[in-house]
C-alpha cells in the first residue's frame, strides 16, 4: 500500500522530472514523429523534421550539460604551459556563445523549414 505523502512525493518528483526536462521531452516527441513520418512517407520534409528535432535535442542536453566541460577540456588541451589569452578567448566565444546559438538556429531552421513544406506548400498545390 502507498501511503499518501508517498504518493504526494512520487507526483512531485514525476512533475519535477517533467518540468527539468521539458524541451528535451518536446524534442524527443518531435524526433518520434519524424521516424514515423519518415518510415510512413519518406520525404524530405519529414527528414527535415527528424534532423532540425535531434539537432534542438543535442543543442538543449549541449547547453545543459556538455558546454562547460568541452570548453574546459579544449583549453586544457590547446594551453598547457604558457597561456594564450587570444585562444582562450576564441574558445570561450565560440563554446559557450556561438555553438549554442548557432546549434538552435539551424535546428529550428529545419524544423521551419519542414512545417513550410507541409503545411504552406500543400494548400499551394490546391489553388
């Protein structure tokens, strides 16, 4: 048997886990959507949709996980003796500003991209 306040912290936990990870739920919904669509019809807006969603997912688990330590570990390896601030400072550029954004704005390029040829090129062929 469950006792409520075990039952109360099992629903906490579950929204909490929902709530901490939502893009990545959101973006794994979208890559599930476009394996079906790929299998079903394969085209390639659906493949449009499956790579823009797993490139939003490597962007969001990037930015929450991998950004610190990749920049840490490549100025680790490029500068071992003497500091080179120039390269350091092009390395915290490029991990911690420009490959987030950039990941973001290609993935959901793509995924634009795939919703205009589904929904915009469609009703076009209608007329």
């Amino acid at each position: 048997m469950i006792t409520p306040d075990l039952r109360q912290n099992i629903f906490v936990m579950m929204y909490f886990i929902i709530i901490h990870n939502f893009f990545a739920i959101l973006f794994s919904c979208g890559i599930l959507v476009g394996i079906v669509l790929s299998i079903i019809h394969p085209t390639r807006k659906s493949v449009f949709l499956l790579l823009g969603n797993c490139i939003l997912l490597f962007a969001f688990e990037y930015n929450k996980h991998i950004r610190e330590s990749l920049r840490d570990q490549t100025i680790g390896s490029l500068i071992t003796l003497k500091r080179y601030y120039k390269l350091e400072w092009f390395i915290n550029l490029f991990t911690i500003k420009i490959l987030p954004v950039l990941l973001y704005v290609i993935g959901l390029t793509l995924v634009a991209i795939s919703v205009y040829l589904y929904f915009v090129k469609k009703n076009s062929h209608k007329k």
